[in-house]
C-alpha cells in the first residue's frame, strides 16, 4: 500500500462532540458579551442623561413628585381616576430647570401598545409649567400597568423620570 491508499484516521466522535459544545458555549459567551457591551455603550453614549428618582405617588389621586438636589418635577394628570379613551390633560412644574423642552411618553409595562407621546407647551406667563393632553389606548385585558416617562430637555443634560400607575 502506498501513502495516498493508506485510509485517514477519523476524528473519534467524543473530541467532535466536544469541539462542538465548546463553539456553542463560545457563542452564547460572545452575545452575552456583546449584549452587556451595548449597555455599557448606550450608557456612555447617554452621559447627559440623568435620572430623577421618584418619589412613591398615585397619579389617580393627585401630584406624583420626583427630586434631585434643589430640582424638582411635578407631574399631574387629570381627571382622575386615569381611564382608556378619555382625554387626560397632563401638567409638569419644574423648578430649577432651564427647560427647552417637556415630553410625556406614555408606554404599557406588560405589553406593547403603540407609540404615545405628547409634547408639553410652555405656559406663556408661567414658564417652569408644562402643559398637553393625551389619551390612554385601550387594553384588551381590561386593567394594565402604564409607565409616564418625563423627559425634560436643557442646553446641559436631558433629565427623565418614570412613574407607574395602573388603569382601566
């Protein structure tokens, strides 16, 4: 027998199997590094961004409330209690922005419903007072978490808050 009719060893099964698991363990650690990757870049990207901690508040029943240092936001949205289909006339106070511009958006928590934002209009004579009106979609399920998401944009920093509230 010559050298090109001398068959090939095989690779034994349990080395190709290994070498298998060890590309698929390869790649789930390559997209986990990318996806923490993104946050991390998204969050550099973002470094004018700041967020307003909220304080615990029903917006059903009154002023929901977020503070940072001496900057404060006041959100209302009226009547109340908050339902679907009904215009709802929305308020933001600010004190100590130098705001350009106020945006309420609106998002479900446990399902996606549609793009909902309004931008706020600057009271003329009162200007640290945002003002809009929007509605909430209706909700198959009957009652769902929403989340009003405040942005306020200045010449620094865009600054946003969150709050939760349930509605029918």
């Amino acid at each position: 027998m010559t050298d090109e009719q001398v068959p090939k060893a095989k690779t034994p099964p349990k080395a190709s199997t290994k070498k298998q698991w060890f590309l698929i363990a390869l790649t789930g650690l390559a997209l986990i590094a990318l996806l923490l990757g993104r946050d991390l870049i998204e969050e550099l990207q973002q470094a004018d961004s700041i967020r307003i901690p909220p304080l615990p508040c029903d917006l059903h029943t009154g002023v929901c409330i977020a503070s940072r240092g001496n900057q404060q936001l006041q959100l209302s949205i009226t009547p109340g209690p908050l339902e679907s289909l009904k215009p709802l006339a929305v308020e933001v106070r600010l004190q100590q922005f130098d705001a350009r511009q106020v945006m309420l958006d609106l998002q479900g928590v446990e399902m996606y419903m549609g793009i909902n934002q309004v931008h706020l209009t600057q009271d003329e004579d009162r200007p640290h007072i945002w003002r809009g009106v929007t509605e909430l979609a209706v909700c198959t399920t009957g009652e769902m978490t929403w989340r009003a998401t405040v942005f306020v944009d200045t010449e620094e920093h865009l600054y946003s808050t969150e709050f939760d509230f349930d509605a029918r």
